[in-house]
C-alpha cells in the first residue's frame, strides 16, 4: 500500500500568463474598438451572394495535392464578362 500524500497552498497574488494574457489584451482591443463604434450595425454591410474572391490560408508544411485542387477548382463557378 503506498503512502497518501495530500498537497496545497495558499496564493495572494494570481498573474495571467500565456493565453491568459493574450486573451485579456484581445478583450481590452474589442472593448477599444467598440467604444470607437467599429462594431456598430449601421458600418456593417451585407455579404455578397457570390464573392468575387476566395482566399485559401494554409502552413508552409501543408501538402498540396493535385485532387484536392481540382476538386476546389470544380466547385467554383467562374463568371465570364
């Protein structure tokens, strides 16, 4: 039978590190910008029913494979003027 161990204590003061801190310095920027009214209905517009544009973001290690181009090519209608 092992011995039991019970550990705890006792902290007066609690800093924010890693994600923490990150998430309170995104918080304090959307508060920002609220208080300059960038979030406000009237500066948004509605969204195009086909966007003239599509933009793929991925790793510098992710592999690209012909189908999967192909396949993406496939799927979007082009518009000839």
């Amino acid at each position: 039978m092992s011995p039991r161990v019970s550990i705890s204590w006792c902290a007066s003061t609690w800093n924010r590190t890693a994600s923490g801190a990150l998430q309170l310095a995104f918080e304090q920027l959307k508060k920002r910008l609220a208080a300059e009214g960038l979030f406000d209905d009237a500066r948004k517009r509605a969204l195009p029913a086909l966007p003239r544009r599509i933009g793929i973001v991925t790793s510098p290690t992710a592999r690209r494979s012909a189908t999967s181009s192909a396949s993406c090519a496939a799927a979007i209608p082009t518009h000839t003027s």
